[in-house]
C-alpha cells in the first residue's frame, strides 16, 4: 500500500489480512496429527471410557478401518472376542498404577483382529497422560506377522537340525558299542592274557568316546557337554570293567559343574580313562586298599584344573614319566598336547596327575 492511501483503507485491508491468515489455519491438517500419520505403526488413544479419538494412517492400513469410521467406538473392536476381557483388566490396572507407560503382553500373547476378522500377533506399549481431570491413553502398536513366521521358520530349521545331530551322535554310539563288542568277541579267542587285556584296553578307550556321544544324544544343548556327570559315568564304567571290590577301592571326587565342548571333551575324556586304569591296574597289588581321586575345578578365567590322583605304589622308580614309552602314558602326552594341558606329576604317597586346560565350549 502506498504511503498516501487514506486511514480507512489501511484498517479494512489489515482485517482482510487477519480474516485470510485464520482461513488458513483452520483448512490445514494439524501438524501434530501430520507426524504420527508418518509412523508405520499404529498409534491408538482412547478415553477413559476406552473409546478412540486418534487412529493414525498406520492404524488405518494395519486394521483396515478408515479413522472415521473408527473415532468412538470401543477399543474391544480391535480385540479378538475372547481377549476383551482380559485386555479391560489389564487397562483398569494400568490406569490406578503410578506407571505412566509400560510394555504390553509381558507375559502373554498381543493379539489384533483386522476389519474383516483377522487376527494376527503385534508388539505394543502403552502410555497414559492426565487430560485436565481425566486420562488419555495411547498404544502404539506393531504387526509383527512377518517376524513370527520368520521365527517360526528358524525354530523349525533348528529343531530339523538338532534332530539329525541327536540322530547323528546316536549313530555314531552305536556304530562305537559294535566296534567294542568285536573287540570283545576277538579276545574271547585269544589265549595270550597279555593280548586279552590289550583288547579290553582298546574296548574301554572306545567305551570312553561312545560315552560322550551318548551324553550329547541325551542333552538338550548339542554343544556342550556336562562334564562331572561324564567323569561319574566313566569311572563307574571303568571300576566294573576291571572288576574292582567298592570295599577294597573306593572312588572320591570332587567336581564343579563344568561344560566342555567336543574338541575338549574327547581328549579329557581318553586321559581320564587312561590314569584311571592305570591306577585299577597297578597303584593297588596284591589286594591293596586304597583310593582313587577325580577333581575338576574351576582354575582361573576360562581354565580348569583336573586332577585324578590314588593313594597306591605310586610309579616305579624306573619310569620316566616324560619318555616312557608305554601306550598308555604315551597317549596322555599326546592328549595333553592337542588339548593344550599343562601337566604336573607327583609320584610320593601315590601318584597325582594335574592337568591345566583352556574349558571354553
């Protein structure tokens, strides 16, 4: 406007001005209202009286409803049936609790029903905000359909899976127990006592391994392999495979609950089953009483401490244990390095192997 034009001019053009900038207020969409339509999920408020007032886009297109269509009627619409109850107790709770949001389904199932009946499993939480003397609660909601199919795929695979390797370790036991039981048969002919106990030698280093097969078929981690039950069984196994009185040698352990993976479980396994038979063979002659001692520990971070020790003879003087040349011992050295053990030998009020190891599964 020039600067000449007269004072009544100047005053109807500022009211025109007003009267344009409140048109334009009242005919665009609320801009809050524009940034929860942006949201993929569906945002959900209702009175106290549990009737909608907001239903964004995102709630349009996972339910099917149109927000008109939608706006007062009662939440339970987008409830199956047989959870509205349930659903209405759970809200009366929330609302006389100090919390102001919580997650939702913390110990069930959220379940939506679409427009045309569906159902189908969601992820929410809630909030609530008092509204002068009244409360407004919202949900915001995800459908998360396609994530629990994905799941359920997973879980199906991997229960496909460790059934072929409980079928696999179960095979493998089975096809371990054959081998032994014609080493068995072999050395029932053998006239040589020397080579008879050379046959229940081989059957025993077998019956060790089948032993931890037989252990992953039965457990429910396939990974992992309980370590102290493991031992019980195989000292149990090796004590009446050598015919041992329980009043004359008795067994002593002390065992922390350990988990050894395979790789660790294998070797462990043998050089337990060969100190042990070497101290049912020799430690104790002529009727001897004594004891054979078993201890797993715990030693430092992500080690352990094994230790089978008996209170015999203890070693001849004339062995070496570094360079002795006896199946036995030799398998021990070479057990102990493949599973990466420190080994220690005391041999004075009988005979005490420590070995150190990396435990990690």
């Amino acid at each position: 406007m020039a600067k000449g034009d007269p004072p009544l001019l100047q005053k109807h053009l500022d009211v025109e001005s007003k009267e344009q900038k409140s048109c334009t207020l009242l005919t665009s969409p609320d801009p809050l209202a524009k940034i929860l339509d942006l949201a993929d999920d569906a945002i959900i408020s209702v009175d106290d009286e549990q009737r909608i007032i907001l239903f964004n886009q995102g709630a349009e297109r996972i339910f099917g409803y149109s927000s008109q269509e939608i706006t007062g009627q009662l939440l339970d619409i987008l409830l199956p049936s047989r959870l509205v109850q349930v659903h209405r107790h759970h809200l009366e709770n929330f609302a006389k609790s100090e919390v102001t949001a919580r997650r939702m389904g913390e110990r069930s199932e959220i379940l939506g029903r679409r427009k045309n009946g569906s159902e189908f499993p969601a992820e929410a939480s809630i909030s609530k905000v008092a509204v002068q003397d009244r409360h407004m609660y919202t949900v915001i909601l995800r459908d998360v359909t396609d994530r629990v199919a994905a799941e359920d795929k997973i879980k199906n695979s991997l229960r496909e899976k460790e059934a072929l390797l409980k079928e696999i370790h179960h095979r493998v036991k089975n096809n371990l127990q054959v081998v032994s039981s014609l080493l068995g048969l072999q050395s029932r002919v053998v006239n040589d006592e020397q080579t008879r106990k050379m046959f229940q030698e081989s059957q025993n280093r077998i019956h060790s391994m089948a032993l931890l097969h037989e252990s992953l078929y039965q457990s429910n981690n396939l990974s992992r392999i309980d370590f102290p039950e493991y031992i019980r069984q195989l000292a149990s196994y090796l004590f009446q495979s050598y015919g041992v009185v329980a009043e004359r040698i008795h067994l002593r352990t002390n065992l922390d609950a350990l988990y050894l993976g395979m790789d660790a479980a294998v070797p462990c396994g043998l050089i337990i089953n060969e100190l042990v038979s070497n101290s049912l063979k020799y430690a104790f002659p002529d009727g001897r009483e004594g004891e054979v001692r078993i201890e797993l520990r715990e030693h430092l971070e992500g080690m352990a401490l094994l230790v089978v020790a008996d209170n015999g003879v203890g070693l001849r003087s004339d062995i070496d244990w570094v360079t002795a040349r006896t199946l036995g011992l030799r398998l021990v050295r070479t057990l102990a390095e493949q599973l990466g053990a420190k080994i220690e030998v005391e041999s004075k009020a009988g005979t005490e192997v420590r070995l150190t190891f990396a435990a990690a599964a």
